[in-house]
C-alpha cells in the first residue's frame, strides 16, 4: 500500500524545557498563511480582501491599533512587528486548542533546533534549585564541562557584550534562559556561578560551541540470568533514523539477549514518519496507525523490512511520553502484544501541520486525529500501562527496567 505524505506532519505533544530548550517542530516552507493562499497583507488590509473574507470587519484591530499608537503610556513599548505577532497568536488561540499556535521567529527557531537536536550553547541542562536558575548537569563533552561547570551550580548573573546582555536571573524563567544563554558560535557567554562549599561566586567565559544532543542511546540491563537491550528514545527528530540504524546493527550482533526494552519515558514525540519507521522495526507488516483528517483517513502501514520483529519487546512508559511515543507504544502494544510498564502516558491524539511563514515565524495547525490499530483514540486519556511501576530516584536499579526485565 502507497505511504501518504509524512513530510511536514508531526505528532509533537508540548513544549519539554529539556537540554537547554524546547522540543520542537518540523518546518515546512509556504509563502502564505494558511494552504488556502490567503496572504497575510491581505488579510490584515481593509480592502483588496479575498471574496470568502469579505465580511471580516478589519476596521476594530485598526481602531486599537491607533488607540494604543496615541495614547499608550510608553510610547517605547509600541512594536508594530511584535503587535503583529501578538494579534497572530491571539488568532490561534480563539480555536481553543493548544497544539494550533504561532511561533514567533525565535520561538519557532528555537524549536526546530531542539527537534533537530543540534544548536549553538554551552550543553547546560537547565533547572532550578532552591528558586534559583541551576546546573542540573553538564553534558558531556560539552564547552561547560570542559571549563569545569558543575551539577548543582547556581547560575546568578549572565553577560555577553554581543547581546548587550548583563542581567541577573533572579526570576528568569527556562526558556528566557535558554535564548540567553544559546548564541554564535565561538562567542562566549559569562556565567556568574555560586557553589557550595565556595565561599564567593565566581564568573566562568564559556565560549558557544555545537550542542548535539542524541535522540537514541543504548544500554544493557541484566538481572536473575536476564539480559535485555535497553532503547531510550527521547524524542523522534532529525538525527532519530540514522541514530537508531546504529544501535540497532550494534543489538544484532549480541548473542543470548533475553529481549529488547524500549525506553520512552518523558520523550514529549515528534516526526509521524518516526514513529511509523521505528514500529516497522519491530512489526513484520499491516496497520501502525490511521490519521482521520477533515474530509479523509489516512493508514499508515508498515513500510520497510525490519530487524527486529522475532524479538521479544517490552515498552516503558510515563505521564511524559506523548504523541509519536504514544504511537508507537500502542502500535506495539496492538500488533506485538508488548506489555507497557511505567505511568499512564501523556493523552495526545493530534496530527499538526507545520509550515514556515515569511520572516521566519511558524504556524502549526491541527489537520487530524489519530487511531491506534485497535480504534483507540487516546487523546486527554493517554494509554494505561500494563503494570504501573514508578522508579524509585533513592535506589540504584530502575524499577521500571527491573520489572520489565522480569517479564521476559
């Protein structure tokens, strides 16, 4: 059966502050607003309308526009572009569904280079620690941790003369950190730090460097004779495909596996095409999922030979895993009768659009609905798990890894 389009769809269910950013989208490139062609000067113009718009009352957005122009406070605030920007969101959130939105230019590329899984910074996962902006860790390999960076650091001051920027970060929140702290490449950041057990805080020049952060890491988990494969799958990005073709060559080659763990918790989704070519890793042929769109349904089916689909496969779940992991965590569930250990997952059961809009913005648009390959539709539900297990942080071992072990 022929595929569908899978280019610009994408299945990703919110915005996870992660390493340093947001998860994000896949950009498509349109030159209008919507796939009607309506363009946006257009829209926005009294007259020369579309004939479909020709009843849209333009004339009050004018109105406070001329208000607001003449009589605001602070004149200093008044930004036609960010005004622009703003009435655009607001557009998008009067359909009352979060997955719709507009993303302004450094919002939207922001969040293409979280999916991508590459970006200019310094490789700090950020957090916050007593209210205060904090080293969670630093990635390895990374300019933080080659200047010594440590978990645990409070981050108090950050200067870059390039960005005019020397502010405290008393208040700041992840994501305005995050732009702050991402910029060129071989530009430095300074970072005014406060450790414990250091007496006075201390400022550290970290000059930008490429964070790639991988989407797919491989482990091994033994236990009672038991040795399984453990998958984590953190997001279905750019990078995924060919990460995950790796560590599936370095799987085969391994003698006496008990199975194969996949490990999505907290993996926020996605790319669609991910989702469908990872199940068809482990799933010999037919359904993965179908996509019910405004005038038509869409199955997606298995579409390659996969090098997995003798082995034994179990699934961890969490309240974090959405969207593309929800996929495939049911499609597994469906057709390889895999057993889901962890939390109840997130509940996203939407398809978005993703299209680049002049400048640089993004517009993500809810095109359909998705269905498990037994009918479900999960969304604002999520998926049960088979067997509800919680990791407990103050042990060693994995709880959830243990018990799937156990299944084998």
């Amino acid at each position: 059966m022929q595929q569908p389009s899978l280019v610009k769809q994408l299945v990703t269910a919110i915005l996870l502050i992660a390493i340093g950013g947001v998860v994000g989208f896949q950009i498509g490139h349109r030159n209008v607003l919507t796939a009607t062609g309506v363009d946006i000067q257009a829209l926005l113009s009294k007259t020369d309308q579309p004939a479909q718009y020709k009843n849209v009352d333009f004339s009050q957005f004018w109105d406070v526009w001329s208000i607001l122009d003449k009589n605001y406070l602070d004149p200093t605030k008044l930004d036609p572009k960010k005004q622009v920007y703003g009435a655009i969101e607001g557009m998008t959130n009067s359909l009352g569904d979060p997955y719709t939105l507009y993303l302004p230019p450094t919002e939207q590329k922001r969040s293409s280079e979280d999916l991508a899984g590459s970006f200019f910074g310094v490789g700090i996962q950020l957090g916050y620690k007593d209210k205060t902006l904090a080293v969670i860790a630093p990635l390895k390999g990374t300019p933080a941790e080659k200047v010594d960076v440590k978990s645990g650091d409070l981050i108090l001051h950050l200067k870059d003369s390039t960005k005019n920027l020397d502010v405290d970060t008393i208040d700041m929140s992840l994501e305005d950190a995050v732009d702050k702290i991402r910029g060129q490449k071989g530009v430095p950041i300074t970072l005014t730090l406060a450790r414990e057990g250091v007496a006075k805080p201390f400022d550290v020049a970290i000059p930008r460097g490429e964070i790639v952060v991988p989407s797919v890491e491989l482990t091994y988990a033994e236990k009672n004779g038991k040795r399984a494969a453990v998958i984590h799958l953190s997001r279905f990005g750019g990078q995924t495909d060919d990460e995950w073709n790796t560590i599936v060559n370095e799987i085969i080659k391994q003698k006496n596996l008990s199975g194969v763990i996949l490990d999505m918790r907290n993996n926020p989704g996605g790319y669609l095409d991910g989702a469908v070519n990872l199940a068809s890793e482990f799933i010999k042929e037919g359904l993965i999922v179908s996509q019910e769109g405004r005038e038509k349904t869409q199955k997606y089916t298995v579409n390659r030979v996969g090098q997995l689909t003798e082995i034994p496969i179990e699934v961890l779940i969490n309240k974090g895993s959405a969207s593309a992991s929800e996929i495939l965590a049911g499609a597994l569930r469906d057709r390889r009768n895999a057993k889901l250990f962890g939390e109840n997952s997130f509940g996203k059961g939407t398809v978005q659009d993703a299209m680049e809009l002049p400048g640089g913005a993004g517009l993500h648009v809810t095109i359909g609905r998705w269905l498990l390959p037994n009918g479900d539709w999960i969304h604002g539900k999520g998926i049960a798990p088979t067997e509800t297990v919680t990791d407990d942080p103050n042990t060693p071992n994995d709880e959830v890894v243990d018990k799937a072990l156990d299944s084998f």
